[in-house]
C-alpha cells in the first residue's frame, strides 16, 4: 500500500460559493464543525445618497475549509456551495502561508505611507517585519517612492496590490523562500 506523506493531514481548500452568499456559507460551515475562514475587508460603499463602511468578502464566491481532502465531500451539501475549486482534477491545496498573507490582509484597513528607504527592486521578493502587514510575504512591484507589494495567492491565480513603507520592508534572499 503505497501512503502519500500528507494522506490523513488536513489541508486548506477554497471553496467556491453562490454570489454573495460567502457570508452564509461561511455560519453553515461553522455550524456543521468546519473549520472555515472568511477573509473580509472594509470598504466605502457609495449610494445615490449616504456613502458608508461596509465589509465585504476579500475574495468574492470564496471561503476556506481546513479539512482532510477525503472529507471536503461533506461541504457541498451545504446550502450555497457550489464547487471545491480544483487544479488537474484534484482538490486545489491553498499553502498555509498564503491563508496566513489572506489574514494579514484582512486584518487591517490602515493606509500607509513612504518613510525611509532600503534597496528593494522591482520583482524581489520582501517580508513585512513591522506594523499591521507583519509576516507578510510578497514580491515589490515598483521601486522609487511609491513602493507597492503584490501579494500571490498561486492557487487562486489572484494577486492584491498594497502600499507599504519601506521601512517595513526587508528583502528576503532567493534561497530563504519558504515554501509550505
């Protein structure tokens, strides 16, 4: 019998949900003992007559289910699921270090600006070790003074843009990637 290493270890999974029902989805998952996480963020709705601070899905149609690959069975006849978004016809396997970068950013609604500088370019890979981004990892996507860092999600295919300080920044060589 020829076991995989992760055979019985619970991974993290996207699910893919009806629109604008992640929030639901997200409660019936809690209600049934699912360990799931729903990356949400703040945002300025405007209306014909009030603006105001609504919080949305970070990801619209997703949440994410810690769970052993053999039980994500057990999420589609929850009301408002859709599908377990898959990769080559196998359950896509989100990295936990890009559910922790999910956290991260939706944790926050600071806006930051530019203090001192470091020598970060375009296209190197960074590590956030100050304020609310902190553990973060990410690649820089413009030099200068207006530094921006995109967070990857691979398994997704997404990418979210954030502005930083470079003095939060702080370049992570090429072999220090981790990869998880």
């Amino acid at each position: 019998m020829n076991l995989s290493k992760n055979e019985g270890k619970p991974n993290w999974y996207a699910i893919f949900t009806k629109p604008r029902s992640e929030k639901k989805v997200y409660q019936r998952m809690i209600d049934h003992n699912i360990e799931a996480f729903l990356p949400m963020v703040k945002t300025v709705r405007q209306w014909s007559d009030r603006k105001k601070t609504v919080e949305v899905p970070l990801i619209s149609s997703y949440i994410f289910v810690h769970m052993e690959e053999k039980d994500l069975y057990k999420t589609l006849p929850i009301q408002g699921t859709v599908n377990v978004l898959k990769h080559l016809g196998k359950p896509a396997k989100i990295r936990a270090v890009e559910i922790e970068n999910l956290r991260i950013l939706s944790g926050t609604s600071e806006n930051h600006q530019i203090e001192n500088c470091i020598n970060v370019l375009s296209g190197d890979d960074v590590e956030v070790i100050n304020g609310p981004f902190m553990g973060l990892i990410a690649t820089c996507l413009r030099e200068g003074q207006n530094h921006r860092v995109v967070v990857k999600i691979d398994s997704l295919g997404s990418c979210f843009n954030v502005n930083i300080p470079l003095s939060f920044l702080r370049k992570i060589e090429k072999k220090e990637t981790v990869k998880v």
